[in-house]
C-alpha cells in the first residue's frame, strides 16, 4: 500500500487471463526478469543528463505500468516520457524520477513475494 | 488445438508487451516472437512467412515503418497484411 491506495492492481491481468494462472504467472515472471534493469537504465539516463533516452524508457515502461495497475505512476511515467521528449529538465523531475524508482522497487518486492516459491 | 493455426508474427522490442500479446494469441495461432525489424526481416528472408504481423513502430535498430519499408521491397512479401 502507499498514501495514495494499492501499489498495484492485477485486475486487467486477470481479465486477460481469463481465469488462466499460469498466464498471470507467465506475465508476472516477465515483469520481474525485465523490468528492474529498464528502470535502472531510466535513471542512469536522467542521472547522465541524457533527457531523450529517459524519455524513449519511459515510453517503453509506460504499458507495462498500466498493464500491472500501477496507478500512482500513471501520471508520473508520462510526465517523465514528455519531459524527455522535449528535453526539457524542469525543477519537479529529479522527484519525478525519485518517485518512480521508489515506487517500481516497491512493486518488485511485493510480486516476488506473490510469486510461488 | 486447433488444426492448422495461422502463424502470427510479433515483432516488439519491449518484452512484458510482447509476451502478453504471445499469451493472449498461442492458443488460437502459431506465434513466433522477435524483438526487432532486422531479426523479423532476418526470418523471413529465411523462408519464413507469416499470416498476420503485428509491429510495434519504435523499436532499435530497425523500427516497424523501415520493417514495413523492407517488405515492400519484396514482392513476395507484399500480399500479407
């Protein structure tokens, strides 16, 4: 949980999945084998001031956040993917990037602990 | 099962996508997965056609639309959507 409501909501999963498990799983395994390094990659780009990759990585996170219910990042991702776009450091990005970094970390532990042993 | 599937072809550079098309899709089609234009056209230059592909655009080294490019250079290529 976060101030703001759950970290995550598999509920479009689900529907996906149609009641399948395995695809939840299958798709859950993805997101923890992958994900992790494309927001390491996001800050390093934003950290190396290379605002245009940040702003590619944050295009390419973007559904996988959706897709995982992620609501406390729908705003933020896109706002990291314009910024970067246009190249454009303002004073709330570094919190930006912050956030999102803290949040996906968050996101990470509590799907691995979901995950069957 | 179903006798004969179509074959689909999905070409996407982000993985958590192109696995969830690939989940959504095996159990009706034949779905083989690449992660870019140039391994997609690498596949089919080697013999393999598929029934349907479906591209991202923005993907390294050659995106959809340099994908879509190289297929129509084909006539071979040309008649799949």
């Amino acid at each position: 949980m976060t101030e703001q409501g759950p970290l995550f909501d598999l509920k479009q999963l689900d529907e996906l999945a149609a009641g399948s498990p395995d695809f939840v799983n299958v798709m859950i395994d993805t997101f923890l084998t992958h994900t992790p390094e494309q927001v390491e990659h996001l800050v390093s780009a934003f950290q190396q001031g290379e605002l245009k990759r940040m702003g590619e990585i944050a295009h390419k996170l973007k559904p996988s956040i959706d897709l995982f219910g992620i609501s406390g990042l729908t705003a933020t991702v896109r706002s990291i993917e314009q910024k970067g776009k246009a190249e454009h450091r303002d004073d709330k990005l570094s919190a930006e990037v912050l956030e999102l970094d803290r949040v996906m970390t968050l996101v990470f532990e509590e799907l691995h602990k979901m995950r069957p042993q | 099962m179903i006798p004969n599937p179509k074959h689909v072809l999905i070409i996407d550079d982000e993985p958590v996508m192109r696995k969830l098309l690939e989940q959504i899709l095996k159990s009706k089609y034949h779905v083989t997965t690449l992660e870019n234009g140039q391994e997609a056209l690498n596949w089919m230059y080697s013999g393999n056609i598929p029934d349907l592909v479906v591209a991202d655009l923005k993907m390294p080294v050659i995106d959809g639309f340099e994908y879509s490019n190289g297929c129509a250079k084909a006539a071979f290529f040309r008649m799949f959507p």
